[in-house]
C-alpha cells in the first residue's frame, strides 16, 4: 500500500487530464489544476473535458480547479504542461509546494532556449525538492479511457519510485520504477523527434521496410545518446526508450508522426503543425545541439532538424542517409 493517497495534477490538457483519471482509478483524491477559472468551473460541472478527450468522463474523485494553492495539501503533484513551459511551471510550483512534496514531470522534451534537459530545469527552480519522471508508450485516450497501458516512473529515491509507482498504478495502468532518471527522460525526449522522420517516411510513401530501419538506426542513435549523458542502457531497453519509441514511430495517432507525414506530403513545418504543439518539433535542435557538444552520431535526428529549419529537403536527406559509408552495424 502506498502512501501517496492525495494527487495533484498540474494541466489539465489530455495527457493531464488521462493522468488525472488514472490516479483516481488507482484510488487516490485528485486535484486538476488548469489556468483558466472559467474552464476549471466548467470541467467540474459537465466533468467532460470535450476540448482535448470528448466524450470521456472525468472520475468522480477528481476535483478541477485554478487555484495553484490548492495543489500544496498533495502527498505529490504531477506536472503535465508542455515542456518548454516547464521551468515557468517549476518555478510556480516552488512557490506553493512544501519542499518534501514530490514533484513528478510528465512532460517529453529538451529546453530549447538552454538545451537543458527538464529534470535540471524543475531542479534549478526548486533545489533539493523530491524529483520523479513518467514516461513511456502511451496515448492520453488509451489512459482515459482504461485500456491496458504501461509505463516506467523513475526517482533517484528507490524507495519513493516504488511508492509513487504503486500509488499510480490501477487497474489498466501500470507504472513500473527505475532509478535512472537521465535514461527515462531521454528516451522520451529523443523519440518524439525519431517520430517525425518515420512519419516522413511514410507521407513520402517509401515504405514499411524504410519506416522499420529508421526504427531500428534511431533506437540506435537513442542508446549512442544515453550513454553519452548517464542513462542507463537497460532503461532505453524498456517501455520509457524502445517502447515509447515503436509505438510513437507507428502510427498517425502519434502528433509527431502525424505531423512528419504531412511534412511527406509536402507541407511545410508550419502547415504541417497545423497550430498545434509539436514536442519533437521543438526538440529537435536542442537534441543535435547536445549530441554534438559530445561529439554523438546521430545522423536521422541530425536531418529531421535539417529538414525543420529548411536547410535540408526531405528526400535530398534520403540520399544522404542512404549513401553513407558502409559499416559495421553496432
């Protein structure tokens, strides 16, 4: 039995609001934080997110509201806005959360404007505090709406991984823990931009024998990059590196690979965004930027941020890839 029994859930967009349900599936009260009071007064009373999971109900033990204080009482929040709002919201979080109060980011991503990985982000803002990170293969409407889903907490406290793992776990989501923080946060950082190449492939219809080796080269520019930065192989093995990044590089329910598909199709990265966030969009320069500083081969990630900044067409970075010099394979 954990005893983590209070949630708070910081954004109250899908994936906050699947994580939300979750939670109070596996038993616990949950607090939904959104900005907006009105939304928040409007969620509580239809307890149907219709704007990001139509159709799905909320869980009777979910209270939504817009005040941050009210995320102070929890035994841990999660922390479910976009990644380069992360430090914004660590900051905020800081402010009115007990120093003991573990915080666990849910989002996937890089800092852009720092090239800093979230977690050190959250610990710059909020030093000493608790730290944990989600991720895995998962969509939000899968989670909300109960079918089988697994994915991977990590926390440098073994214990206080178990605890928030058990706490989260229900009876469709199970969170399985590790120690290895770099590795998990990495994994789902490096996927998303993975993604847009094999959704490339395929708007560009070359194939599934293309989209399958581009899975299989990026799951190997991944590990090159975890290593490099302290994760732990065995980690990208599991559901938060592998995992994520199948199911991620897969289909069009994926926004990054929905996105790299229409970039196949010849839209450009603003069209293809459709007004929409794109984590591995804003990802991508940050990830080559830092594989560079260590001097990591990542040829795919490489001409994914090549093709975003129009430095690089799509099939001129087919040609590319497919004439580099023949080599081992490792």
């Amino acid at each position: 039995m954990s005893s983590v029994r209070r949630i708070g859930v910081a954004g109250a967009g899908a994936w906050g609001t699947a994580l939300a349900n979750a939670a109070a599936l596996a038993g616990s009260e949950v607090v939904l934080w959104m900005r907006n009071p009105e939304q928040a007064a409007a969620l509580a009373a239809t307890r149907t997110n219709e704007r990001f999971l139509p159709g799905i109900r909320l869980h009777d033990r979910i209270r939504p509201t817009a005040a941050l204080a009210d995320l102070a009482r929890m035994s841990a929040v999660l922390l479910v806005t976009p990644a380069q709002t992360t430090r914004d919201m660590g900051a905020a979080l800081a402010a009115v959360l007990p120093s003991d109060t573990p915080l666990v980011l849910c989002a996937k991503g890089i800092e852009r404007e720092t090239g800093a990985f979230l977690c050190d982000v959250v610990e710059a803002v909020r030093p000493g505090g608790p730290l944990a990170v989600l991720s895995g293969p998962s969509f939000a409407d899968d989670v909300a709406r109960g079918l089988p889903t697994a994915v991977t907490l990590a926390c440098r406290d073994a214990v206080l991984a178990e605890d928030m793992a058990t706490a989260l776990s229900g009876p469709t989501f199970r969170v399985y823990h590790r120690t290895d923080i770099r590795g998990v946060e990495i994994g789902g950082a490096a996927k998303n931009v993975l993604a847009i190449a094999c959704g490339a492939v395929a708007g560009r219809g070359l194939g599934e024998s293309a989209k399958a080796a581009l899975i299989a080269r990026g799951f190997a520019e991944l590990l090159r990059f975890a290593r490099a930065y302290g994760g732990e192989a065995e980690t990208l093995m599991g559901l938060s590196g592998l995992g994520d990044l199948v199911l991620t590089c897969s289909t069009a329910h994926s926004r990054n690979f929905a996105f790299g598909q229409r970039l196949g199709q010849g839209l450009s990265p603003e069209e293809a965004a459709g007004g929409k966030l794109v984590e591995g969009a804003t990802t991508a320069r940050a990830l080559v930027a830092l594989a560079r500083a260590k001097g990591i081969d990542m040829p795919i990630a490489e001409a994914v941020d090549q093709i975003l900044s129009g430095a690089c067409t799509i099939d001129r970075a087919v040609d590319l890839l497919m004439n580099r010099p023949i080599k081992s394979e490792h």
